[in-house]
C-alpha cells in the first residue's frame, strides 16, 4: 500500500536550501504491535502528487529511521511510503510451524520404524542364512548345469511314449508283468492330468516313478528272459568277491602315460582270436590318442613283444580319435568314446572304417562335464563303454537325469554295419560321486575311493530288474592312487583296472 505522508519541515543545510529536491527523515515508530504508525520527516525536495496522510511525529518510541525523496510544501514535506513491507506475515508462519510439527511426526514415525527393523534385523539374517544352506546345494547344480526345472508338459510327452513302448511290449509279450505296467502307466497319467489342476502331487515324485515305469518297460523290451541261464554263474546274483591283483604290469609306453584302458577281447563267441590282449593309451595330455597296441598272446603281453599298433584316427584331434580312457575290445571292434562328441566310435580292425552312434538323452555329457570324480576328477572320463556277458554298454551322464548315470545297451549290425542304441536306464547314482564302473551280468556296478591302495565296489544297478543296491563293500587292491578305467571280461571273468600308469587284473567271484 502506497501511502502519502505529510510532516513538518525541517530546514536543510545552507548549501542545499536553494533547491526544490529534498529528502524526508521518515522514521517508523511503534508502542506496541498494534500501536497505530506515526512518522516525521525532514524535507528537502519535491516529488510528484499522491494521496496525502497526515501522521503526527511526537511518539516515545523509534524503532527505524529512513530517507525517502519528498517534496517541500509550505511547513511541511510530502513523499511516498509502502507501509506494507513492514507488516508481520502471520499465516505464512502458521503454515511453516504447521510443516514443522508434521516434519516432527514424521521423523518420529521414521525413528521408530528404524528402531524395530534393527530389532528385526537379527531374525532376518538367521532366516537368510538358513534358506542359504539350503539353496546352496541347488545352486551348485545350477551353476554346472546339472539341474533343470521339469516342465509338466515334458513329463506328459515322456508319458505318451512311455504309453506307446508299454503298448508295443503288452502286444508282444501280454503276460502279468506287462499288464501291470499297463495298470501303473494308467495311475500315472491320472497323476500328471491332477498336477495340471493343483500342486497336491509332488513333481520329484511324479518323475521318479516315471523312471522307475521306464526302466521296467526297457528291462521287458529285449532282453531274454533267460539271458541269465547262458552263463549259469550269473544266475547266482551279485559278484560276491573280487580277488588280489593277479597280474600287475606297467604299460607298454611308460608309468607317466596315467590314463587310458585296457584288457583281453572281450566277445564269447566271436570269430577272431580271444586270446588278443590290447592297450589303448592315451598319449596327447592323457586325454586324447589315436593308437590301439595289440598282443596276440599273454606272454606277448607280458613281455612286451611282438605287438602291432593299430592307427584309428589321422590325429588325436581328429573326430575320429578317442577322448578319456574308455576304450573296449569286443570281436573286431574297438570300441571307444569320439573326440569331442556325444558319440560312441567302432574302428574296425580288418577294414579301418569307424562307425559311431549318438548316445540317446538330454544333454549327454562330454568334453570333462561329467567326469568319474570322488574326491579328485579323473579328466575326461565322461563316456565309458563296457562289454559282458549280455553285450556292449555305454556308461555316462545327462543333463536330463541332473548328472546321474545313464545305462545304455549296444549293438553291432553286421549287415548294415551301423552301431545300435536298442535300450537305455536311468538310474539315481550322481556320476562324480563314483571312481569308475564296469558292467558284469547286465549288472552295473560302481567303485569309490577308499585310500592311495585300495577301492571298493559300493553300488550295483541290475538293468533285468531295474532294482538297485548300495550296500556293497567289494575291496579292489590298487599300487597307485588312481583308476583311470575298470573293465569287466566275461571270456575270462576277469577284471581290468588301469591304475595310473599300471596295468592290473583281479578274478571276480559269485
């Protein structure tokens, strides 16, 4: 508010009293805070009209003084004043003491918040620690691969064809075992369609039984139901005992070359010599190799003699050379796991052609994913290939059956010279938990480490009855700390250890 103020004139200096321009002493004065304003101004000058306010100038009480231009008139001076400047802003200080007290409350809020989590905070880290150790053995299956989620959908389509091989086996066989696979196959499928609609039916559960169906069906498809009654002694059931080492030789290269296989060829009934000792060593890191030495007889061997080495690849880096001692002789055939692959290789002797196969499952493990492990990894040694009295085998792991090893049966076509996958088990024995395994009867059967001397044979899978056991404890003397392969000989029941660098054979038992 502009407001025009009237007061007595003081007279200005000599050297300024000719001239019309002068300035007002205006002084603002209060009593009290709603003491009414006075002012009183010395003149000196003119400025424009405005609103005239007359105000006395007789109050006790200063409080400030200013100069303002004014114009002189008569006795007394005019200027222009806003008084507004001056006036107290009541509700803006009500609205920030307002904020104030709410800042307070909030702040307060917040210290109690504060003051409770950190009283929390103790439990909470107790839990986390708790759900850690629990997740950790998870985490570790995820970090390597070796776990997966299980989709309802996939369990559904290992179903159908789990329905179909059933159907397939009932059509051919129509006894009271395949129709109680039919029966339980049925109660499944119920199982998967309620697992659709609710979460009541465990999935682990669910899967295990699919296995366990899976590893019946493969058990009926095959096998004969006297395969067992060829070879009387397999009638008897397990291996009972395993002998001392009966033969004990390093290898024909040197105690340096620590990995590789070897044995005595392997088919009953073949047409070539079974009197034909074989060494495969692996030359290149202990991994790869390219050479297959062969004895035509056991004082050959032993001697180191008269031997002739078999090339079945350019190059260990070749596709067609072997990775990881897993090598077999079996009739003309050698046997092994192909460089890099999921592939099971057949090197004919008389011709030099290789065949292979791609071994069946999600995943199968190659290129030191799922190695024979225990306490220390043996390189490589992911795929392993077996004969006994039934045939061939492939010994590996999967992703599909998180790690564990897989079973699966071979054979060679001689008319159409392809090698076969006709059967495959899953069983539940994590792959790295095991030294090695060899196959005897239809029998799988896996060692561990126990120390530098000395392995045990501890677990046994029957692929006749899809039934296991992890009860044994069989002795296998060893000289070194390692195995690099075990091999079982049904020609001669003997089994064949290569013990890093050093060539072993025990005498197996029922």
């Amino acid at each position: 508010m502009m407001n025009r103020l009237r007061t007595p004139y003081s007279s200005p200096s000599s050297s300024s009293s000719r001239t019309d321009t002068s300035l007002c002493s205006w002084v603002r004065r209060f009593s009290s805070p709603s003491s009414r304003l006075s002012s009183s101004r010395a003149c000196r000058g003119a400025l424009d009209d405005h609103t005239t306010l007359n105000m006395t100038a007789d109050m006790q009480v200063q409080t400030w003084a200013y100069r303002v231009p004014g114009q002189k008139k008569s006795d007394s001076c005019r200027c222009d004043v806003n008084t507004t400047i001056w006036s107290f802003p009541a509700l803006r200080y009500e609205a920030v003491q307002q904020q104030v007290e709410t800042c307070e409350t909030s702040l307060h809020g917040l210290q109690q918040q504060v003051l409770v989590s950190s009283q929390r905070l103790p439990d909470i880290q107790v839990q986390i620690s708790n759900l850690t150790a629990r997740l950790e053995p998870y985490q570790y299956l995820h970090d390597r691969g070796l776990y997966t989620a299980l989709s309802i959908r996939l369990l559904g389509q290992e179903l159908s064809q789990l329905e179909t091989d059933i159907t397939v086996v009932h059509g051919q066989l129509n006894n009271d075992q395949s129709q109680k696979l039919h029966k339980e196959v049925g109660k499944l499928r119920k199982d998967v369609i309620k697992m659709q609609t609710s979460d009541t039916v465990n999935m682990k559960t669910v899967k295990e039984k699919l296995r366990y169906l899976k590893n019946n069906v493969e058990s009926c498809k095959s096998i004969p139901k006297d395969f067992r009654g060829q070879n009387r002694y397999c009638m008897k059931g397990l291996i009972t005992n395993i002998s001392e080492p009966v033969t004990t030789k390093i290898n024909p290269y040197d105690k340096n070359h620590v990995s590789g296989s070897w044995g005595k060829q392997a088919q009953m009934d073949s047409e070539s010599d079974t009197e034909t000792y074989w060494v495969q060593t692996l030359t290149s890191s202990n991994i790869y190799g390219n050479i297959v030495r062969l004895y035509q007889t056991y004082k050959d061997f032993m001697r180191s003699a008269n031997h002739r080495d078999a090339t079945f690849s350019s190059s260990v880096t070749a596709p067609t050379a072997i990775e990881g001692p897993s090598a077999v002789l079996y009739g003309d055939g050698l046997y092994y796991h192909c460089y890099r692959s999921a592939d099971i290789c057949r090197y004919d002797l008389k011709t030099n052609e290789v065949k292979r196969v791609t071994l069946p499952g999600t995943g199968v493990g190659f290129n030191n994913k799922f190695p024979y492990c225990y306490y220390e990894c043996r390189s490589n040694s992911d795929v392993d290939v077996e004969a006994d009295e039934t045939g061939l085998w492939a010994l590996y792991a999967t992703v599909g059956n998180h790690g564990n090893l897989v079973v699966s049966k071979l054979f060679w076509d001689d008319n159409s010279k392809t090698i076969n996958v006709s059967q495959t088990w899953e069983t539940r024995l994590f792959k790295k938990a095991a030294t090695n395994a060899f196959m005897v009867c239809g029998v799988m059967y896996a060692t561990r480490y126990v120390d530098e001397y000395r392995e045990e044979v501890f677990y046994a899978f029957d692929t006749a009855t899809g039934k296991e056991d992890n009860s044994l404890e069989l002795p296998l003397e060893k000289v070194a700390k390692g195995v690099a392969s075990l091999s079982y000989n049904p020609v001669d029941r003997q089994i064949y250890m290569y013990n890093d660098g050093y060539l072993l054979a025990y005498q197996a038992y029922f």
